[in-house]
C-alpha cells in the first residue's frame, strides 16, 4: 500500500509506473509466445526427425525379412526339394542319397550368396512323408522330428490355408521354452506350404527361423537419438525385439493408442506427466508389424535452455532501454504541469493577477493559456457578481411589495363567508368554505407528498364546488381500501384527472353521469382509477393528452394530466405513471399506478 501512495502523489511516477507497464506486458507476452511457439517447433521438428530416422528402421526391417521370404522362396521353388518330400520317394537308396545330396548343395549354394544366413538359426523342411530336410546350428529338442508334430500348433491351419503363401508365425514358443533351450537368444519363425511337381498338393511345410539379433545388428548402424529405445511387435502383438530397460506395458498402451488413432505413421506424446515421452511408430503393412522409438520429453527439448536464455535477455535488454525513454518522456511531460502548479499555488494565497507561463504549443500550453483566460475572466466576473448582488437586493425588496398578502385574501373570503351567514345565503357560505380549504391546502404545504386521505378530501372539496356549479348534473362514487388512506401520494394528483372526467367526459354528455374514484392494493403497488361514464375519446386524443406540450385544458394550479404523469415517472420511475382507457360515446378510463408509500419522504 506504501508503494500504491508513492506512486499515487506523482503523475510523472504514475506515467512512468504505467509506461513500463504497458511495456512490460506486450513484452513479456511477445517473449513468451515466441518461446512457447520455439518450443513448439522445436517438439514438431525433433518429432519429425526421429518419424523420419524410424522410417529407414522400419525399411531395413522390411528388407531383411524380404531376404527371409527369399530364402523361403528359393526353398519353395526348388526341384530337388519337391522331389525329397514326393510320395513314392524312398530313402536309403543310391537314387535318394543322390537327391540328399543335391538339396543339401542347394543350401550351401544360398547360404553363400546370402548375408542373412548368418542369422538363420534353422531351416526346417518337414514332408508329409516323414523326410526331414534340417539346416542350422541348433540340434536336440528344438528340431521337430516330423510334420504331425508341427500340426499340433495353433497356426498350422492358418498357414495352410494359405496355401503356399508365407504366414509369419512371430516368436517361436518351442525354442523360447526356457525348459527346452535355456540361455539362448529369442527367435522369429515364419512357415509356408510346399506344393508337389504339379503345384497342386501341399507335400510339406517350410519352417524357418531367424535370430532377433539381426535387428540389434542393423539398428547400431541406424541413427536412433540419445535416449531413443526401439521396440518391435509383430502381426500377433508379441514383443520380438526391444531395447535394454523399455518398459513393456507402456509401450503397449502407447500402441493401444496409436492403432486407435488410425494411421500408419506418426508420433504422440503420452499422458504420463511424471515421466513424458514422445512415442514415433511405423507400421510395416506388408507383414502386419509395429515398429516404435520413444524419447524422453526432456530430449525434445533440451535446447530450450538456450532459447529462454535469448528470450530473457532481449527483454530485460528492451525493458532497460524503454525504461530510460519514459523516464525522460514523463519528466518533460510532467515539467510544464508542475510550473502551472506553483502558479495556482500563488493564486490560491491571493496573488489574483498571477499568470502560468506558455512553453510550448502542445495540450499544456493549451492549458496554461486557457487557464489565464479563466483567471481573467474570474476576476471580470467577480466584480460582476458584487454588481449584482446589490441589484438583486433592489430586486427582491420590490417584489416583495408587489406580493399579495395571502391573510389578506383569506380575510376578504372571511368577510363575504360572514356576510353569507348574516343574510342566510348557506350555498354561498358552503362554497367559500371549501374554496378556502382548497386554497389553504394549495398555499400553506410546501411538500410534495400528501396522505391519500388528504387527497381524497381536496377532491371531495372539488367535486362539491363542480356540483354547485353544474347542479347535480353528476354523481361521484369513491371505493377506497381502508388500508390505503395512510398511504402518501403526489400532491394534486387525482384532482386534473377528475376535471378532465367533468369537463370532457359528463358536460357534454346529455343527462346525468358519474364518476367512480377507487385505489386497490395490487402486490406491492397501489392501482387508482378515475372513470366516467361521459364521452370518451379516442386514440388520437389519448396521445394528445400524454404527449402534447400544450394542455388545451389544465387543471387547479395549471397542473394538467401530462404533467401528473411525467411527475409520477420522475419520482417513481418509468415503471410507474398513467395508462388511459377509452371507448367513443362510451366511458373514459384513467388508471394511476403508484408504489407503496407509508411516508412523506421522498426516498423511494
């Protein structure tokens, strides 16, 4: 708060406080967004370069498997092989052990020619004559000794019906049984049938497997970031490689993720806010494959340290520099307002002929002549008002001997009231008794309220003069709740809507007529109504009444219907005033809405 006050006494540390603001914020906000979008950019960019290294990943995986499927081919091509798994072949004879011979070349010849033999853990060619065709390292349990055996397996049926296309049967769980073949390095298996000289019948099943080691192999040539761990599933969801310490069900759930998103390339960031990392997936449609890299978050973004480190400093930079221009901007701002102070200062101790000094042209020269037009004009004025004062002095004396001694009227009505009782004239002694009421009523209250019984007696007061002079040509019924009689009004508010009813409505009207005067409680309003039976009028004098500066009949007072009602929205509110009603040769209806009032008072 002490810092508030300290700024508050200067307008030279107001503007300066407010300047550096209105620095500060666009600023800050500038530098933040640049840094935010660098971020940003920098995210998109690293996520697009690690997409992109995954692409010659996952093309070098689909290469090596296609050498895979090569060696199938070949095997499934080969004459000498079909002959070997032929029904009428028969073993343990010089034509056999010739044919033997001949497949066994045929895998030499290949394995020589083809790198990925160095991977190759087996090659299995099992006929449905019980020849055995085995190639590979690995001997004892994990060979199986014929093809009923391999039957037993799940996707037998599955690679069969393919017939003679490749299946690829992922992990191979007979070699990775830790109790079969313990110690040895995971395998990934792919099967397919072989056909007969004829191409028609399935004579047997190509089995090959391959060692996981092919991908650690080619993925340490790959340019994987720091930080980077690969993981590859294949068509089944099964887990065939994976870096060292990836974590398993997260990778997973990412790939939960990534299929649901449907796409076949791409990058997310996950959930995990305690530990973020980006996720780039590849899927290798031609097999059914995933292959994954995930990166720390922290490797997104490792240059940003950087990037805030240029942000701060140009703004602290542009904070300096902006800084020391209001500065001087506010104090050659603020020096001719000060000068102007010290003028005002004189005159305030008496110097009236003081005058500010114009410096320049701008909005403070303006001031400081302006403010010696006023001082001159000050001083003009204030003789001017001594002036005057003296001839309203002289003013005010004549008018008040040219006032009409209000006693003086009440006297004279007084006399001819006495006159009346003498000579026995009771209609004329009546008359004079009432109009004094009315006049002293009109004369002595200088309020503005009045109680609605008040009311109510000045309009009976009104109505018994009018009923002298129009001889009991109408009759007036007032149907007032008790409840209300305490309630206060604006004064001399009913009586301009009764003449109106007697002048407009029931004097030009043949015969007799009548007025009803009612107040209701209607929630927390009170609803008046003055009606007559007389006239009427119509929508064009409805407007006139309300709307027309000009009254063409006002009454007691020259108070007329639109005045009551631009009265009532002034003091009310607009939510209040008159509302009339009308039916031509018909009636006239003039309803008043009021709120609740218990006091003279004026706050509603």
């Amino acid at each position: 708060m002490k810092v508030v006050a300290f700024i508050n006494k200067s307008i030279q540390r107001k503007m300066f406080f407010y300047l550096i603001l209105a620095t500060v914020f666009p600023t800050a906000a500038i530098g933040i967004s640049s840094y935010l979008i660098s971020i940003d950019i920098l995210k998109t960019k690293v996520s697009e370069s690690v997409t992109e290294s995954l692409g010659f990943i996952k093309n070098g995986i689909e290469n090596e498997m296609k050498q895979v499927e090569q060696i199938s081919s070949y095997m499934y091509i080969n004459n000498d092989i079909r002959k070997i798994l032929a029904k009428d072949f028969v073993e343990n004879t010089p034509e056999s052990y010739y044919a033997m011979v001949k497949a066994s070349e045929a895998f030499s010849l290949y394995s020589i020619h083809s790198r990925n033999f160095s991977y190759i853990s087996s090659i299995q060619v099992l006929g449905e004559n019980g020849v055995n065709l085995l190639y590979g390292e690995e001997t004892g349990n994990f060979y199986r000794k014929n093809l009923n055996e391999m039957k037993t397996n799940v996707w037998y049926e599955e690679a069969e019906q393919l017939n003679g296309k490749i299946y690829w049967v992922g992990k191979d769980d007979n070699y990775n049984d830790p109790s079969k073949v313990a110690g040895k390095k995971q395998l990934i298996s792919m099967a397919r049938t072989i056909k007969d000289m004829n191409m028609v019948d399935n004579v047997g099943m190509i089995y090959i497997s391959f060692d996981n080691s092919m991908f650690q192999e080619m993925l340490r040539n790959s340019s994987i970031q720091k930080g980077g761990k690969i993981l590859v599933i294949d068509n089944h969801d099964e887990v065939v490689y994976t870096s060292e310490d990836f974590d398993l069900d997260r990778g997973k759930r990412s790939l939960s993720q990534i299929k649901g998103q449907q796409k076949q390339q791409g990058y997310l960031l996950d959930s995990d806010t305690a530990d973020k990392q980006l996720t780039a997936y590849y899927y290798i449609s031609r097999y059914g494959w995933w292959v994954m890299e995930t990166l720390p978050y922290n490797e997104l973004i490792k240059d940003n340290k950087l990037i805030f480190k240029v942000t701060i400093t140009v703004f602290l930079i542009c904070l300096l520099v902006s800084g020391l221009i209001w500065y001087l901007l506010a104090y050659k701002f603020v020096k001719p307002i000060k000068d102007l102070i010290v003028t005002m200062r004189s005159i305030k101790e008496g110097q009236l002929v003081a005058k500010a000094k114009i410096q320049s042209d701008d909005e403070i020269g303006v001031l400081s002549n302006s403010f010696n037009y006023m001082i001159d004009r000050i001083h003009i004025l204030f003789m001017k008002v001594l002036e005057e004062q003296e001839m309203k002095k002289n003013a005010e004396y004549k008018a008040l001997q040219a006032q009409i001694n209000p006693h003086f009227l009440f006297n004279t009505l007084n006399s001819i009231r006495w006159m009346a009782i003498i000579q026995k004239a009771d209609n004329i002694k009546d008359t004079i008794d009432t109009l004094g009421r009315l006049l002293e009523n009109s004369t002595n209250s200088v309020e503005p309220f009045i109680c609605i019984e008040d009311e109510i007696q000045n309009i009976k007061d009104y109505l018994s003069i009018q009923k002298m002079r129009y001889k009991d040509k109408f009759d007036v019924v007032f149907e007032i709740e008790p409840q209300l009689l305490q309630c206060f009004c604006i004064k001399f508010m009913l009586q301009p809507l009764v003449e109106n009813a007697i002048f407009h409505g029931i004097e030009p009207k043949p015969g007799f007529g009548t007025i009803q005067i009612t107040a209701r409680l209607v929630g927390n309003d009170i609803q008046m109504m003055v009606r007559d039976n007389g006239m009427g009028m119509d929508e064009q004098r409805i407007e006139e009444i309300l709307h027309n500066t000009e009254q063409t009949r006002q009454g007691l007072n020259g108070i007329g219907i639109q005045n009551v009602n631009d009265r009532m929205r002034m003091t009310y509110g607009e939510a209040y005033g008159i509302t009339i009603r009308s039916r031509l040769q018909e009636f006239t209806e003039i309803e008043l809405l009021l709120p609740v009032q218990y006091t003279a008072k004026e706050d509603l």
